[in-house]
C-alpha cells in the first residue's frame, strides 16, 4: 500500500505516549500522532521543554489534546512511576508507546548511571525495555495495541557484545550509542516474536529516521527556530537526507497504519536516507533471533523486569 504522509488515518479516541516528544523527530512524531486526532502524551525528562513542545503543538493544532508526564528513561524508579502518573491522568489504556528518546554522548570520558549502568545503553535499551514493562497493562487494556521502537540505520553496520554489552573495555562514545540502538532494535523484534508465542493481540515494530539535519528541519517556535543562513546551508545536503520532520514519518507509519504487522522494519524510501516511509527487509544482527533472545534475557537480568507478563495477565 503507498502511504500519503499528508493525510495518515485518523487516530481519534486513541491515546499514544511518545518518549523525548519535546525536541527533534520525537517532537514531530508527537505533532503528526496529535494532528490525526489522538491524545498524545510527552514523556520528557524536563517538564519545561516538554510545556513549550505541548505549547508548539496546539500553536500549530488549536484544540489538540496534548499531555505531558516526567520521564527519566536512565532512573528506574522514574520510569516506574511514569506508569503510574498516566493512570493519575485518567488513562486507562494505552493504543501505542513510541519509544523515541535516545542520549547520544560526543566525547569520553565514560559516563554511568546510579545503578552503575553506562548511560546511553541505560537509557536508549535498558530505560524502554523497562518503560514497555511498566506499560504492559495499559497497552493490554487497548484492543490492538503497538510498541514501536525507533532504531537507527547506523545499526546496521555494528555488532553487539553480550560479553560486553555495555563497552567497558573499548567504549568510544559514538560506536557505544550505535550499540545502543542496536540493542534496542533487537529488543523490538524479539518482543514481537514473543508477543505472538503467548498469544497477546499486541504488536511490536521498528522503525528508523533515516538521515535527518536541524538545517533541513522547519521552524517550531518555542521548541526552536531555524535561521534563512543555516536553512541555505543545508539545502545541498537535501539531496540526501532530510529534516526531522520528515524523519518522523516511519514511526507515524508503524503506529498509524492498519497493514502494518508485528516484526517490521521500516524506513525512508531513498536508500534508508530519506523519502517516505516503506517497508524494509530485517538481516543481519537484526534478523539473529539468537542474539535477541540472549540480549532479552540479559536485559530482564539487569532489569528485574519482563514485559511480557503485563500483557498476558487478565
């Protein structure tokens, strides 16, 4: 089926929560979910960014139904809570959780978590392996619900340690982040595959932005403002890649459209880049149902968690 990114299906009555909804493709995966009818919520780890994103959205959306809700993906205790605060909102199911946010570290040295966790690992795999667990009654609850994940295209070309998962002995910052996504697109396909052993009427899909520039993004004031020079300066990278709001397209897609299924991939059109968002073929590390699987009981090791029970139990 070709997909008009103009005109989604409308989402009315439907709740999503979208993880790092208040900046870069979070932000405008939030704006499209919220303009096809939805209630959208923000989890963000700082309410003031959140508040002007919410503010951003309804500029563009009068009348939107947009919330917000605290979320440090790297504090266990606050990704528990954030169950708990949707319920307090009034929510009583969730129809997808788009597991957005990511912390992607420049330069050494080695940063931890106060569990001891290397953060971009802890945050982008371990914090929405955690996250999914806590939601899984509230995902249950909606009739066919979605966990969407968004990885990276630069997953492709790593591998992943188990004996080392969290780069310990040879950590450079952005080859660590790549892990990282990688990780958490494993997760999304094994979460799928044991979705459908038990039965569950929940779904898990991947997607991934493709190329995406601040300098090919259009403005959203408060959220941030793009300059005529930095615009001009990113017109020959167009090319190739794309804007962030465009970049969103795959995870609207993987939430929104109703032939989409559990265990996809997709993508931008152009070479992986950029363009709209098409299936994907899963190879490689991602199609290694093996190092899912091991990865999976590493993570509920280091988590004390497993999602799959809150989406069995009646």
């Amino acid at each position: 089926m070709s997909w008009d990114v103009g005109r989604p299906p409308r989402a009315d009555g439907k709740n999503f929560l979208v993880t790092g909804g208040n900046a870069g493709i979070g932000y405008f995966v939030a704006e499209q979910l919220a303009g096809a009818g939805a209630t959208v919520v923000l989890a963000c780890r700082d309410p003031g960014k959140a508040e002007a994103a919410r503010v951003a959205i309804r500029a563009r959306l009068p009348g939107a139904d947009v919330r917000q809700i605290r979320l440090d993906l790297a504090d266990p205790a606050s990704v528990e809570a954030c169950a708990g605060a949707l319920r307090l909102d009034g929510l009583d199911r969730l129809d997808a959780v788009v597991c957005n946010a990511g912390v992607l570290l420049d330069r050494p040295p080695r940063r931890e978590t106060a569990a001891g966790h290397e953060l971009m690992f802890a945050t982008n795999h371990l914090g929405h392996f955690a996250l999914v667990s806590h939601l899984a009654p509230l995902l249950a609850a909606a009739p066919a619900s979605r966990v969407v994940t968004t990885g990276s295209f630069t997953a492709k070309s790593e591998s992943l340690d188990l004996a080392d998962p969290q780069s310990t002995r040879d950590y450079r910052p952005k080859r660590t982040y790549v892990r990282s996504k990688l990780a958490q697109m494993l997760f999304g396909f094994e979460l799928d595959r044991r979705l459908r052993a038990v039965g569950a009427s929940a779904v898990s899909v991947v997607a991934h932005p493709g190329g995406a520039l601040d300098s090919l993004t259009p403005s959203r004031p408060p959220v941030r403002v793009r300059t005529a020079g930095e615009r001009l300066r990113g017109l020959p990278a167009a090319l190739l890649l794309q804007g962030k709001e465009a970049a969103a397209w795959p995870a609207v897609r993987a939430v929104l459209d109703p032939d989409v299924h559990g265990g996809e991939l997709y993508g931008p059109r152009v070479f992986g880049f950029r363009g709209r968002p098409v299936l994907e073929p899963v190879r490689g590390d991602l199609a290694d149902t093996t190092l899912a699987a091991r990865l999976w009981d590493l993570t509920a090791g280091l988590t004390g968690l497993d999602p799959i029970p809150g989406f069995t139990r009646p």
